[in-house]
C-alpha cells in the first residue's frame, strides 16, 4: 500500500527527506540608525526593534556579528531633511558615518545600503517632487550621487528601494565611473506598493506628507508586471532581483525564480510586527510561526531573506542542530 506516512515517522527521517532549509547565509537584519547621541529608540510599531546612534550602535552590531547571518541592511534617519534630500549624499552623513564604522569595526559583515530619497526629503517622497509629482529623471541623478556616496563609504552591496524607471542603469553607470566596479547592485524589482510598511515608516520616519506611493510602487494586483520589472532590473545591470513584501506575495517569489539570478525576498516590517504582536497576546508560538513563514519564503524561491526575525532565527537555528 502507498504510505507516505513512512518518510514521517521520526524526526530523523523528516530531516533527510526535507526539501527546504533555512541558513544563517541566508538571513539579512534590517537596523535604523538615527542621527544624535546616546540614542536607543524603541520603534513603537516593531517590538525588539530599535533606532540607535553611532555611538550605541555596537549594542547591535556585537549580536548581528555574533549571529552569524550574512550582513545587514542599513536604513540611515538623518535630523537634517529638505526638498532635494542633500543628507543622503552628504559624505558626513549620518549612513556614511555608520557604514565606516560598521567596516572599520566589523569587516567581515556584508553591509547592504538602501539606496532612497524618503528618509531623506522633507516631503518623505522617494524622488523630487514638482507640485504634486513625483519626477522620475530628475531623480535618478540624486541617488546615482547617494550610492556613489554610499559605496565610498564601504557599503559592499547598493540596494535601489526607490522605484523610479532606470534608476538601476544610473546607478550601475556612476558606480562604474567612480571606480566602483565590483559593487553589485540588490535592486527592489518588483516593489509593491503595500499597508504592509507602514510600521517601516514609523521607523525609519519616511511616510509621504501628502498623497501616496502608488504612482511608482506596483499595483499589488500585477503579477505579471512584476515580471517585466525584474526583466528590466536585470537588463540594466542589477545582480540581485528582489520581490517585496514576501508572504503575500509568494506566487510573484515563485515566477522570479525562473530568472536564475539570485533572488532576494523583503519579510517586511508589517509582516514582523503582525507575528510579534499575536505572539506577545500569546495566540501563537513565534518561534514556530518564523520557522513556518522563512520556509515557505524559501520554498517559494527566495534565496536570501531580509527579515526583522533574523537574530532569533539565527538563534533557533543554533539550537536546533
Ligand atoms: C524606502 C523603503 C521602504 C521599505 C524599505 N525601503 C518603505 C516605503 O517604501 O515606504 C519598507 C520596509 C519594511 O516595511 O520593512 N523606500
Ligand atoms: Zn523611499
């Protein structure tokens, strides 16, 4: 008789026929660093995350180093903000700043840097605004100069979150001109405009004053239109496709495996923040809930994660070899 049951009998042999695992190679931690000093802020919206200054940001650093997952992705909140977001390409700004001491501190970290313009403008849009537009090509230019900025300051991987039209062959072009050849490019291919962020956006204080994302972020309707986008993100340079949010959009990780470029998928800070709060009104065992939704993100596809649960992950996954 055809018994699957037989490859479940005992834990061992779940083990050997288990199709998906999760590394710590695998995992990337999100960190906020926040312009000031003695600063440890507690996102409200996030529990177990913080924004910290430079100066305390080794309280973080120590665990992510001894965590063993792959690097991080900094997000930098800069006090000074105006139209055309001059602190983000500002050598001396407060993400050069923490990316130089993160390199000089932890040089075998991989420092992934959010290339963006919402921390940055005083409108928390993405690119330069015109009444009530958001320019597209007049952008590009601003955050061509901020991943240029970012690099010199020892990021090792530019990640474009922003959304314009062929911001990724800009930035590829003036990372090149700068010297800048072997600095891959993440890019957020297929970036939908999703209610998932927004306890991102308390963190990182980047929700847009007036209107919304949606002229440049993806109608989450679109799947197929993802596809273009990752297409179009390759064919102008970008090494590493992401897809983002990741669990509701799993169908969309799936179809991007077919590029055969190694792909990336954001468990952003909604998806986070729903578990921490059901877990906390003890209606679910977080650790169990994580392990479940990472796999199924890696069954889908994704080769790398980005993902606020990476600390405990890695920790879980300690405990359980
Ligand atoms: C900036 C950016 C956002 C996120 C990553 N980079 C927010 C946004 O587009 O408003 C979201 C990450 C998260 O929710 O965890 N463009
Ligand atoms: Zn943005």
């Amino acid at each position: 008789m055809k018994r699957f049951r037989r490859l479940r009998t005992n834990n061992h042999i779940r083990r050997l026929v288990r199709e998906t695992s999760i590394s710590r190679d695998d995992l990337i931690y999100p960190i906020f660093v926040a312009e000031g000093k003695n600063i440890k802020n507690p996102v409200e919206s996030m529990p177990g995350i913080y924004q910290y200054s430079v100066d305390r940001l080794d309280e973080i650093l120590i665990q992510i180093n001894r965590s063993r997952i792959s690097g991080l992705l900094i997000f930098g909140i800069p006090n000074h903000k105006d139209e055309l977001a001059s602190s983000a390409y500002d050598d001396n700004g407060v993400t050069q700043m923490a990316i130089r001491h993160i390199k000089a501190n932890y040089p075998e970290l991989l420092v992934f840097a959010d290339v963006c313009l919402c921390e940055y403008t005083s409108h928390g849009h993405c690119g330069v605004v015109e009444g009530d537009k958001i320019l597209n090509d007049e952008t590009l230019p601003l955050l061509s100069k901020m991943a240029v900025s970012l690099a010199k300051a020892g990021a090792d991987i530019i990640a474009p979150s922003d959304m314009m039209d062929g911001r990724v062959a800009a930035i590829r072009q003036s990372l090149d001109e700068n010297g800048f050849i072997d600095i891959p490019i993440m890019s957020y291919s297929a970036k939908f405009s999703s209610a998932y962020y927004s306890p991102f956006r308390n963190a990182a204080e980047s929700a847009p004053c007036f209107g919304d994302r949606k002229t440049y972020q993806m109608d989450y309707a679109n799947g197929r239109e993802a596809l273009r986008e990752i297409a179009d993100d390759i064919s102008e340079g970008a090494d590493i496709v992401m897809v983002k949010p990741a669990l509701a959009y799993l169908d969309v990780i799936k179809e991007a495996s077919r590029y055969e470029y190694p792909l990336a998928a954001y468990n952003v800070s909604g998806e986070y923040s729903m578990v921490k709060a059901a877990a906390q009104n003890g209606w679910i065992d977080e650790k169990s809930i994580v392990m479940e939704n990472l796999t199924a993100i890696k069954r889908a596809g994704a080769d790398i994660i980005i993902t606020y649960h990476a600390l405990d992950a890695a920790r879980w996954l300690e405990e359980d070899v």
